[in-house]
C-alpha cells in the first residue's frame, strides 16, 4: 500500500462579509460579553443570497487546483462532505464535475457524504482508504467540504458561520493519517437535525448538544487512547496515553469556548485514569473530583472552572493557534475541524510542527463522531511538501482583514432575503456582487 496517506495541500474559502458579535450583542439586547467571551467568538462570516453550497465548493476546488497547478486528470476520486442540502437527489459532486469534464476526465469516484458536521471526516477516511485500497488507480483524491451554517433569530444564531475547505490527498504526504487510530462513537439523538426541508435552518437543542458532543469527546478518546496503547504494546512500550503525546490538539468547533473546555475535558480523562502520584503533580486544582464518573460530570459547574484552570497552558500550547479562522469567521459545520487546521500551520512554522502528531476530534450531531490523529512529517526544508503546505495557509490572516464588516441590521436583513429566496425555483438572486471576493463563482439563477 502507498506509504502516509494524508493531507498534500489545501484550501480554505470564506465569505466576504461578516457581522461583528460585539455589535450582534448590542443589536440582540443580551448582556455584553456573552457572545465574546461566553462563546469565544469575535466576527461571524455569512453568505449573501448570491451564495450557495455549489459556490462556495466550486471556488475551493477551483482555488486548490490553481494552487498546486495539477492538471485535472490527476484527481481520480473527489469526495464532498456537506450538509448544506439542497437537492435531495443531485449530490454536489455532480455539480463540481463541471471543473473536470473540459479536460475529458470524467473517471472521478465519490460522491456526497452527509451527517451533520462529520460527513468532511467521513469523506477523509474513505479517499484515505480508497488510496490504501486494490480500488485505488494510482491517482490522487480531493475530499471538499463545506457549509452554510445559519439560525433562527435567537440564542443559536451567534453561532453560525459559513465556508469550505478542499484538500489534496496522497501517498507521502506531510500531513499524514496515523493508521489503525480512529476511535469512534456513534449514537441516535436529536440534538441537532434538519427535518423541514423548506427551511434552511436546523432543530437545535442547544444544552443536549453540548452534552453529546463531551460524551462523544469522551468515548472517542477512550477508544483512541485504547488503540494507540495497544499498537505500542505490540511494539514493547506499555505505557498510558496521555494529552502529552499529542503536540497540538484541534476540535470541530461550533464556538470557541466549547473547544477550550473539550481540551480541558481531555486532561479530566487522563487525571480519572492516571496514578495518584501522577495526579498530584500534573493536575492540579482537580482532587476534590477524584472517583467521579465521567458521565456523571456534563453540567458540573464547579469541575468545569477546575479543568479550565488546570488545563489552562496545554490550551495556550496545543490547541489556541487553532481557533484562529472559528473565532474571526464562526462554525462551518463540516469544514470547521479542517479550518482549524489550516489555522493551526498558519500560526505555526514548518520547522516547530515537524515531527508532531496532531489529535483531531471531529463531531457531527445525530450523532457520529471520531478521534483521530495526523503525524507531520520530520522534513521542514524549504521547498519541502510540509514547507510549501503551511507556506499556503500564511495569507489566511491578511485575506480575513479584507472582509467588508456588515451591521447588524444589514446582516438580519440578508437572513430574511435567504429565508424568502430559501428552495425557491428559476430565480435570479437580487443585488450586485460587491459582497463577494473577487474570482468566486457564485449563483446567477437557480434552475428547477
Ligand atoms: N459575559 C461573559 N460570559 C457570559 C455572559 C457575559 N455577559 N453572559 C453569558 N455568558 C456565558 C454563559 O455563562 C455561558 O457560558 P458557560 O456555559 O461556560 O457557563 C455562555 O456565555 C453561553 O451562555 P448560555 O449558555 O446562556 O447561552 P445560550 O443558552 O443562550 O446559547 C448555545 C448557547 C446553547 C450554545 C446556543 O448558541 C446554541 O444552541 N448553539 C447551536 C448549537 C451548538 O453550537 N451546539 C454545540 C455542540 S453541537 C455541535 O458541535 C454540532 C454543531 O456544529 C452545531
């Protein structure tokens, strides 16, 4: 089988306008603080009605071809991961053939993969197997994921967002999957779900989610740390796993402050299984919650203060850099866990990620979620495949600067123009293209 599969290059798109959530606060009458320091969250991107999941894919696939300048017929399976549905039968990949067939390559596998937030991971694994797979024809896959992450006026709505990311995958790749760890935990709940197909917004039971996705977090790197120690074993070396083993640590992130307690949730599974001496020295601050149960501790208010205290550094080191893109741009549903990686290579330098191993936690409601992990490669020379990746996510800071700030008023405006234009057929979207970047494709009407 090729030898590090993983992410070669990618791309990340974004919309061009986004509302400032120190003003949303104001315009919403909540109290200040609540959406930027109680969520972590400081702009919130959003699609115009002139945007739709086909754009927004269609530019990121676009973006990363020009970028790594490969010719078309390179790419023998392209997988999109999205929940941004709008037909129920025609995937989005069909839509982005469009790209491929002017140079005759129509021998593309995948289609869509489809559950909340995870179908992105989904679409991973399977380009990553197909490579390590007798399927596989030599050539290399792209796995493309995105969404339009909107709510109703209420609660929820801060913590929207939009985008896509596009990713290159192949053998020797600077990002690469670490074989045989994926920890996964899948479950049927409704925290989060779609049922009224002539609404884009989502049922959304705020407090149950954040439940599900600590369980899930909890499961999943049980079962991860299960499966490295095992390897290990096999290998001579029995010793526990612990958040030391991973370098940087990245979350699907539906707001900031959920991430920066899921790290702190991972420090309270390595203190439940280490040694007292152990904990002593390592976990400060958290004796008083030994012989809790992990399920017994979603809404413990006093254990969450403990953990983020404790955890505080690990954060500042491992995951911070990450939330980069979430904070400025908000959730983007599948695409949220690979902005986060792309965050993380644009605040780090090749030489300091070298060698690394990356944790990732993806979780999409419904639910199915997975732990898994990247090894980056030892080579940080210049011109090298880790070089030039993270050399590529360098501009992400600039190309947020130069977003247009909407008002309030002007952003709840555009929300009720997507509501109305919502699963409408053979219209055309009013306005001029000024609320798009330059070169992005974008909708002219919508056929039916
Ligand atoms: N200053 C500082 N902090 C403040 C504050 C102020 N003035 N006012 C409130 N806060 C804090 C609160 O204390 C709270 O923090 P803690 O939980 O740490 O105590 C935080 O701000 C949020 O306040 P509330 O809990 O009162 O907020 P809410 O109930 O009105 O809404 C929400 C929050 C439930 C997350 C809601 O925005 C929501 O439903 N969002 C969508 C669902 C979601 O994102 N779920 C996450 C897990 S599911 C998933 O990951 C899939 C996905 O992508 C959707």
């Amino acid at each position: 089988w090729p030898k590090d599969v993983g992410v070669l290059a990618l791309e990340v798109y974004f919309p061009a306008q986004y509302v400032d959530q120190t003003d949303l606060e104001k315009y919403n009458n909540v109290e200040a603080g609540k959406y930027t320091v109680g969520l972590g969250q400081t702009h919130m991107g959003f699609c115009s009605v002139q945007e739709d999941i086909n754009s927004l894919c269609l530019t990121v696939v676009q973006r990363l071809m020009e970028r790594t300048q490969l010719p078309w017929d390179s790419v023998g399976r392209l997988e999109v991961g999205t929940e941004t549905i709008i037909d129920k039968s025609k995937a989005v990949k069909t839509v982005l053939m469009e790209l491929f067939q002017d140079s005759g390559n129509t021998d593309i596998e995948g289609i869509d993969t489809t559950n909340a937030c995870y179908g992105g991971t989904a679409s991973l694994f399977n380009a990553a197997n197909w490579m390590e797979s007798s399927s596989w024809d030599g050539r290399y896959a792209m796995v493309v994921c995105g969404d339009i992450a909107v709510y109703p006026n209420g609660n929820a709505r801060p913590t929207g967002g939009a985008g896509a990311v596009a990713m290159l995958i192949g053998p020797k790749a600077p990002l690469a999957l670490e074989q045989g760890l994926r920890g996964t935990h899948m479950e049927n709940v409704y925290d989060f779900y779609k049922p009224n197909l002539a609404s884009e917004y989502p049922v959304v039971d705020g407090k149950l989610s954040i439940q599900c996705y600590l369980r899930a977090l909890d499961r999943c790197y049980t079962s991860y740390r299960q499966k490295i120690q095992n390897q290990w074993k096999q290998a001579g070396n029995d010793r526990p796993f612990t958040l030391d083993d991973l370098q940087y640590m990245i979350f699907h992130t539906p707001f900031c402050k959920m991430v920066q307690k899921s790290l702190a949730r991972l420090m309270f599974n390595d203190f439940l299984s280490a040694s007292r001496d152990t904990q002593s020295n390592l976990y400060k601050g958290l004796e008083a919650f030994r012989g809790l149960k992990l399920e017994d501790t979603y809404n413990n208010k006093d254990l969450d203060k403990a953990l983020l205290k404790a955890s505080q550094d690990t954060f500042d080191k491992k995951t911070k850099a990450s939330l980069y893109l979430s904070t400025h741009n908000g959730n983007m549903y599948t695409s949220s866990l690979y902005g986060c990686l792309a965050s993380l290579l644009s605040h780090h330098s090749a030489q300091e990620l070298a060698g690394s191993r990356i944790g990732a936690f993806s979780y999409g409601s419904g639910l199915a979620a997975s732990f898994f992990s990247f090894r980056v490669s030892q080579d940080a020379s210049p011109g090298s495949p880790l070089d030039k990746l993270v050399s590529s996510t360098s501009d992400l800071p600039k190309r947020l600067a130069s977003r247009k700030c909407v008002s309030p008023e002007e952003f709840t405006e555009i929300m009720n123009q997507r509501e109305q234009f919502y699963h409408k057929v053979n219209f055309s979207p009013p306005g001029d293209t000024s609320s798009l970047f330059p070169g992005t494709w974008y909708l002219t009407r919508e056929v039916g």
